[in-house]
C-alpha cells in the first residue's frame, strides 16, 4: 500500500480514483499515566507517555484507514490529511482521511 | 505550609525546567546539523533537479512537551499585564522542530522530505489542572530518487 500526503504520486500513474478514505480514534492512557505526566509537569520536559499515545493512536487511525482502503480494491491512498479534535481530557482524538486510488 | 511547597515548587521548576531546555535546544541543534543533507519543504513538488523518483511513502513524527512550573505562574502573570509570552513561544518552537526532527530520522536515506504539513493537538485539555503542554504532529512524503543525478 502506498501511502503519501501529496496529490500525486511521483514515479507512478493513478488509473482510477476510488473515493475518500477515513479512519478515526479516540484514546487514553491508564491514570497511573496521568498523574506521571503531572508529575512531569512540574519539571518540564518531555511527556514520553503522552507521546506513545499520540503515536499509537496515529497508528490506529492509519490502519483503519488503509483496511478501508482495501475494501474499496484501491492500492494507494494519497493526498492524506491528519487532523486532531479534543472529545475528553487525557484522550487523544486523531481522523486520517485520504483518497483511495489504484496506481500502476 | 501552602506558600513553602509553592516555593519549592517554583524553584524545582525553574532549576530541573531551565535545565531541560538547555539540553533539549542543545540536542535539536546537533540533530539539525547532522540532517541538513535531507531538505524538508513544505511544497507539494520536489524541489530542484533531481533523478527520477523510485518511491515515495508517507512519514510522521510527533511528540509531546510540557512547560515547567515556574514557567507557568511565569505566564500567568504576563497574561494578566499582556504582552510576548516567551516562556510559551521556547515550548512551541522546540516541540515543533523536535517533532521536525522525529520525522528526519524515520527516513535517513530519502532523498528530499515533501509536503510538510504540521498538526498541533490537545490531549490534555480540558483538564481540571490545566497542564501547560503541546502536542505536535508533523507529517510529509518522503521521496527516494535513483541514485544517478539528473
């Protein structure tokens, strides 16, 4: 699966599009998190547990995304957005959406 | 009692918090330098004459950076009285190169880094005890040319 944010892909032709793709999560940590990352807070500095969670989350809403995709027999998703909302405190909330299209 | 944790607190911040910045600034220019050779634009083409390009694949870094305490009771104030809050803008700018940076080095042997497009979220707001922090994500297309320059 190719997967790019740009419009088109360099070095390949898109043949058909086949629609927008999406994928979305919402996410938290355990509390023991939470209060590391107020702990942390008094310090400054990097929250590692929060960004473990951002990158997971991404990761979830990316494989969402590209099941999607599959379903709908496409095998690139390009121009990709990410886009974050806040539904709850100590969540991270990501949507990925993208074109499906077939390349060759 | 209140006053002398608040002092301890003020004063853990702002030894432990000026501390970790110096080191973490340290480190981002270091990086920097070390991946100048893989440009970054945020334009949706390639830049520049390059060879034809072999593959091309989405890449992300993100990261989460939160201010100190003595930082924040810093903002506070200026909030009241108005004006730059530089305190702020250091956290801003650090955790957007570092996230910058956390894209580079998922992809070392690209060529050139496309379409850079950068996303700020909120995962902890909202909270009771609001937490001074910023959640970046920077996302792009990195490109893989052949190796013979054209």
């Amino acid at each position: 699966m190719f997967i790019t944010n740009t419009e088109e892909i360099h070095g390949k032709n898109i043949t058909i599009c086949k629609g927008v793709v999406s994928g979305s999560t919402v996410r938290a940590k355990h509390a023991g998190r939470d209060i590391m990352a107020s702990i942390k807070n008094i310090f400054g500095g990097e929250l590692a547990g929060y960004t473990e969670l951002l990158s997971e989350s991404r990761d979830e809403a990316m494989s969402r995304m590209k099941q999607q995709a599959k379903q709908m027999g496409a095998n690139a998703i390009v121009n990709v957005r990410f886009s974050t909302s806040s539904v709850a405190a100590g969540a991270a909330e990501i949507y990925v959406y993208g074109t499906a299209v077939v390349v060759e | 009692m209140e006053f002398i944790i608040f002092i301890c607190l003020l004063t853990t911040g702002y030894f432990f918090g000026s501390w970790a910045e110096k080191k973490h600034y340290k480190s981002i220019v270091e990086r920097e330098q070390l991946y100048l050779y893989l440009p970054t634009t945020s334009s949706k083409k390639p830049l520049g004459k390059l060879a034809p390009v072999k593959e091309s694949k989405l890449v992300t870094g993100s990261v989460v950076v939160s201010v100190d305490y003595f930082k924040r009771v810093l903002a506070g104030l200026r909030s009241f009285f108005g004006g730059n809050i530089a305190s702020y803008e250091t956290l801003v700018d650090r955790a957007r190169r570092e996230a910058i940076l956390r894209m580079k080095e998922s992809c070392p042997s690209a060529t050139q880094l496309i379409n850079l497009r950068i996303e700020t979220s909120s995962i902890a707001k909202g909270a009771k005890q609001q937490i001074g922090s910023v959640e970046v994500l920077a996302y792009g297309t990195a490109i893989y040319c052949h190796k013979t320059k054209g």
